[in-house]
C-alpha cells in the first residue's frame, strides 16, 4: 500500500496570452495539490508584443524580447505542448491538434488571441504580412530587408490599421527600412483619426510623429478589395503599393465557430464577468478572443489581460473547488505607452497623453521588469502538499493494474494495422500474442532464419505523454537495428501514474498514439501488453524481429583499419538534465527532440547494403561505454578525433553549467581507458536517449555510405575515428 497524491483533475490553457502567463506564474509559486495543468502554443518562443516594434527598429535583440516557454512552463512544473490547436471540442471537453491525439480536460481556457481582419478574398502575395503571429511577422519582414539588400528597388508599403499597434510598427518599420533608396510608408485609417479609443492629444502626438519620420497619413481611407499591386478604398480609389502590412482591428479565431461554445456575431467567445463561456462553465476565455458580456466594447487590452489571469487563476480554483467565482473588474482607465521609435514614446492614461524621452525610459523599465518576472525559480517539491485528506492508499501487485475500463477505452481508438505474422495480437483479446514463424513470410530461407528480441524501459524523461510514446518505441526497437533485424512485433510495459480513471485514460491514450504512430511508420505491430499504477509515468516495450543469420551486425566483428562512423549528434542525456531542472532554452530542447524522433532503421539499412558487419546503438552507457564493449569483444582499440564528435549545442551549453546526467559519473569510471593528447570529454560518458548507431566501416566504401546516410536524411552523421590494432587491453586513442 502506497500513499500518494492522485491526479484528479486536468487544466488546459490553450494559447500564451498574457492572462495565461500570469495564471503559470502564480501557479509555480502556489500549485494545488491533485491538479495537472497544460499550456499548448503553437510556438515555443514568444516576443513579448510591447517590445517588437523596439526590436524592429533595432533597439533589442531577438533574444531580449522573447520568452522561453519550455523553460517557463518546466520552471512552473506544467506540461506545456508546442503544437497547433485545429479544434475544440466543447461538448466532449476534447482538444484537437492537426498531427497528435486529442487532449480531454477538465477545465479549458482559451486565450488564443486574434487576427488581423482582412477583406473578404484578399489574394494576398508575396509581402503581404499580418502582424500577427508577431513571430512569424518579424521574419517575413526580415526577408524584406534581405530582398531590398539583394535588388535595391523602389518600394511602396501599406499599413492597414491606424490603432496602437500599427502606428507604432509603421514607425519601427520605416526606421529600418528608410535607409533604402524609395522605400516609402503610407499608413492607412479607416476612422477620420488615428488611435480612435485613445485621448485626442495622443492621437495628435502619434500623428506628429508619424508625419516627423515621412510616413503619409490617409484617414477614412477604407480598404475594400485588392487587385494585383493594388489596395481598392470605400472611396473607389484604387492605392498602388509593393506590399501590405495588416494591423487591423481584431478577427476571432475560426476555429471558435466550430466549437460549440457561445460565439458573439462577430465569431468571439462570449464570456461572462467571471471569465466563464456563456454555454460552458468548465471553459473560460481571455484576452484578445473574447467579448467580455458585461462591458461588450472593452477594448482587447493587454492591461486587461494581465488582471484576468489573477482573477482566472482564482476562478479555476474555485470551480474545481466546487466554490462560488469573483467577478473580473476592469480598470477605467489604463496606462498605454507608445514606442514611436524616435528615442521618445507616448504616454496615455485617462484623458492625459504626453511624450518624451523620460516616457521611453520608464517603458523600457516596465517592458524589461515584466519579461524579467518569468525568469526561472526553484520548482516546488513534486507533489508538497498538506492535505492529508486527499492522500489515497493504492495497492500494489495485481491490484495496482490499471482498471479494464481504461484499458479497453484506449485500445479501441488505436490504429494497429493487420500484419500476416501476427496470428494473434492486441484487439483479439486472448492472454498472449501469436506470431506464424513461417520463411517465406520474412523473406529468409529457412536454415537462416533467427528470431531476434530485446525489452527496454523507461520512467518518463518528458511531460509530454505523446512525445515520450514516441521516442521510447524508436529507442525499444533500436537494439534490434543495431544488430541488422528487423523488427515486427512489439509488446508495451506502461505504468500510470494515480489518477482518476478518465485522466489516467488521457495519458495513456496520449502515450499509446505516440508509440504507436513510431511503430506504424518503421511496420511494427503492437500485439499487447500490461498496464499498472505507480508513481512515474513510464514505458517499455519488449520487441520481436527476425534476422539472417548470416548477415548480423556483431559487436566483436571489428577489424584494424576499419573507420569509425556515427549517425547521431551526442548530448541528450545533459540536455534533458538541463530540461527537468528549468534550464534548458526552447531550441535546445527542440534540437534534442529532433534528433531523438529519428529511427535507426534507415541507418541499418545503408550500413547493411554496404556490408557492414561491427555495429551498436549509442545508449545509456554512452559513447565510451558502448565503443569499449565493441573494442573488448573484437580485441582491438580504436582512436577518435574529438573535433569531428557531432554534439547537440544544448550539450556544451548545460555540460559548462555543471549540469550532466545523474548516469554520467558511473559511465565516466571508464576513464582511465581513454588515453591521448586530449582529456576525456564529458561528451564521452553522456547516456543518450534514442541514439544513433555507431558502426565499423570498411574505408574503401566509407566516403559513399556517408553521402548516402547524408541524403537520407541522417545530416548530421560523420566519421568520428579508426579502428586500431593492439597488442594490450583495447583502450580508446583520444585525438583532437
């Protein structure tokens, strides 16, 4: 009998608005104890949007103003999912992605945002930009810039939208781009003024400005239509120009019309004064994609959204509690400071509006504190908490096997494809899997057919049920590529953690689609398994293949002369160290999954067309360990060139900080067998996830397998040393 705390409930926030930034920050200080939460953003890094027209101008760096949401969300102890949100389903409380399972919840918020509003049928074009996503803005127009620097050419750009936002892009713009000869701003306005919700003096200081830097100002200039390099006006005017940036009045998001929740005419959520949808009280919104019911015209501020992320905070708490919500109260009046890219910005708050050098510097400050606030802390001990009450005590042995109720939800909604060597497999609902052990259905003839098996298993190095599904099939199946198998039929060891059963359904589903997705695409059949509670999510597989027996890789199949070639970039072991400490920076983490996501099968397959005989995969012992178990069992030693090492950036990056893998000490005991001018790397001794294959090749043929593991898309395989003779014990020759 174990206590523990279950997971009993699930919060999903959907989108990085700033309500929900300000929900994460308060829930890493004070989580509650039972509940899961999740961020889902389709980008893993965000800019702060108050500092963009800065960076543009040229004021920040991209990395000044950008917030890391892996490394926020691990600091937090919330799972956070990079990927694109295509639906939700209210009435079944699901999430829908494009390309992983869907997510249930508990409790939803949305804070998705909003999009500029075009004209119905824009055509669009090659520099025709939204301002939002304003990630994927800043680089469009960095190809822009890239474009005039390449062919130097008049060029005539549009703004569409005369609110905050587009003048201060106008402004940041034009002072990039005005060094290019012709290059010419016309920032167009459907209202008869500029900034219509603001004080007549800012809009008068922000028009200043804006003619101040050249840029013209069209008011009651309405855009209707397009044709090809031109903007059709409400006036029937048509406005030549190159390119167009839309910085419109807000559009809900589409996927809000398909939801099932309450929608204004418009298409946003309508919710109420706590934050809640009008038809679904589990679901509640904030930020630019709502319509808040009790002031329908508040304008879509990001004053506004920071102070319903505390009251959102509350209110979900409340809810699971079973507890009545607060009400979310907007200010009257909100400050507003305006960079107008010129050393100076505008101040607006109630009906005083000024500008100045001292209103930029106070800007900066406040911009800097905010991202600043993010910052990592020290993550709370998993699982702290003092009620006692909602401690559980679950059995262990059979009765910790998770319930068939679950079981039986999940497997009816995986994809297993038939396979005719499997008799006998998961949907058959018998006690064990059946395989026909027939020649002619594996293409060996008969005397050389050998049946290959390992098993692999792993507690849960990623929050993310589906990715770790997926990495863990592709590492499980990797021993038997490493030994020229191929592997057909697999058996899952999955442990969930205590939950109720419809959370612990979610994971499960989530994990089993990950690793089955990874199985599909290599033709592997899951035949079945066995399901238990525990403390750590975690997932194995025993896997089955059949191989020639004649044409088996052989770790003590090494021969002096053969070079030494690796598939994979070394490093995941310390990047996912630097990850569960809330150090780890988003493209280092995504450069470490990448590499994890590709199969060894393509590897295999080149090295056995080639007639490569020594290989084995690079695993939880590391370089050093796995090349000393080939070295032992051939009798020879092996020399290495450190330089020509691939390694994952987030590898140098955490190994400098001292953070390495709790197995890096005991793979590193091996030290004292690795001689030469250089000292060990730590880089040796680093356990990778899903690794690659290192492999013996013979040097008259080792130039074309490279190119072609190359064009198979293995880019960042290389030849990393030589096999040597030796007349000692086999030792591994370190060169620069």
């Amino acid at each position: 009998m174990i206590p523990t705390v279950p997971i009993e409930k699930h919060v999903v926030l959907v989108g990085a608005g700033n309500a929900h930034l300000v929900f994460l920050k308060r829930w890493r200080m004070s989580p509650w104890p039972g509940v899961a939460v999740t961020l889902i953003s389709e980008f893993a890094e965000i800019p702060y949007s108050a500092m963009v027209p800065g960076h543009i101008a040229g004021d920040y760096h991209w990395d000044e103003i950008t917030l890391d949401l892996v490394r926020f969300c691990r600091s937090a102890n919330a799972r956070f999912i990079a990927a694109r949100v295509t639906g939700v389903d209210a009435a079944n409380s699901r999430i829908e992605f494009a390309d992983r399972p869907a997510m249930a919840f508990d409790v939803l918020s949305l804070g998705l945002g909003s999009l500029p509003a075009a004209p119905t049928g824009w055509s669009g074009g090659e520099w025709s930009f939204s301002m939002r996503p304003l990630a994927q803005f800043t680089r469009q127009l960095e190809r822009l810039e890239e474009s005039l620097m390449q062919s130097p050419r008049p060029f005539h750009l549009a703004v569409v939208g005369g609110g905050a936002s587009g003048c201060e892009l106008a402004l940041a713009i034009q002072r990039r781009l005005s060094t290019f000869a012709g290059m010419r701003l016309t920032l167009l306005q459907a209202n008869r003024r500029l900034l219509p919700s603001f004080p007549d003096r800012a809009a008068r200081l922000m028009g200043e400005s804006l003619r101040a830097a050249g840029i013209d100002i069209r008011l009651e200039a309405r855009v209707i239509g397009d044709n090809p390099g031109r903007l059709r006006l409400s006036s029937g005017e048509e406005l030549a120009c190159d390119g167009v940036l839309w910085a419109t009045p807000a559009a809900p998001p589409k996927l809000l019309q398909k939801s099932g929740l309450s929608v204004d005419d418009s298409g946003f959520l309508q919710v109420g004064e706590t934050l809640q949808s009008r038809s679904h009280p589990a679901v509640f919104g904030t930020g630019d994609c709502v319509t808040f019911l009790p002031q329908p015209q508040l304008p879509r501020s990001g004053v506004h959204a920071v102070r319903q992320g505390r009251v959102l905070f509350d209110n979900v708490q409340e809810l699971l509690r079973e507890r009545p919500l607060a009400p979310f109260r907007p200010q009257r009046n909100c400050l507003c400071l305006m960079n107008t890219s010129d050393g100076e910005a505008i101040l607006s708050y109630g009906s005083l509006a000024t500008k100045g050098r001292l209103v930029r510097k106070w800007k900066e400050r406040l911009d800097r504190a905010w991202l600043e606030s993010f910052e990592s802390a020290e993550m709370p001990p998993a699982g702290t908490s003092t009620d006692a009450a909602s401690h559980l005590m679950r059995c262990g042995g059979c009765g910790a096997k998770v319930s068939g109720d679950v079981l039986s939800s999940v497997l009816c909604e995986l994809i297993i494809p038939d396979d005719p060597r499997v008799l006998v497999g998961t949907l058959a609902g018998e006690d064990a899997a059946v395989h026909r052990v027939r020649a002619d259905l594996f293409g060996i003839a008969a005397d050389k057919l050998v049946e290959v098996q390992t098993v692999d298993y792993f507690r849960a190095f990623l929050d993310d049920p589906y990715l770790f599904g997926r990495i863990a099939a592709l590492h499980s199946v990797s021993d038997l590529y490493a030994m020229n198998a191929r592997p057909f039929s697999a058996l899952a060891i999955a442990t969930l953690p205590f939950a109720r059963g419809p959370i612990q359904a979610a994971q499960l589903r989530e994990m089993l689609e990950g690793a089955t997705r990874s199985l599909r695409e290599l033709g592997v059949v899951l035949t079945g398994g066995h399901t238990s509670e525990g403390h750590d999510l975690s997932l194995g597989f025993s896997v089955t293949g059949y191989a020639n027996e004649d044409q088996l890789f052989r770790k003590g199949n090494l021969v002096p002369g053969d070079v030494l070639l690796l598939t994979k970039p070394l490093g995941t072991g310390a990047v996912m160290a630097a990850w569960m400490r809330g150090e780890c920076s988003a493209a280092h983490f995504d450069e470490a999954i990448e590499q994890m996501l590709i199969a060894n099968k393509s590897a295999a397959e080149v090295f056995a067309k080639f007639g490569v005989r020594a290989c084995t995969d690079i695993t939880g012992f590391g370089l050093a360990g796995h090349l000393l178990e080939m070295l032992d069992a051939s009798h020879v030693s092996a020399r290495l060139h450190s330089s020509a090492i691939p390694i994952l950036d987030g590898f140098s990056s955490a190994a400098v900080r001292g953070i390495l893998s709790t197995l890096h000490p005991d793979n590193a005991r091996m030290a004292n067998r690795i001689h030469g001018t250089d000292a060990p790397q730590d880089w040796l001794f680093d356990p990778q996830t899903s690794g690659g294959l290192l492999a013996a090749v013979p040097a008259n043929v080792v130039a074309e397998v490279l190119e072609t593991l190359h064009r198979r898309g293995l880019q960042r395989a290389a030849v990393i040393g030589e096999v040597l003779d030796t007349t000692t014990s086999p030792v591994i020759v370190l060169l620069h």
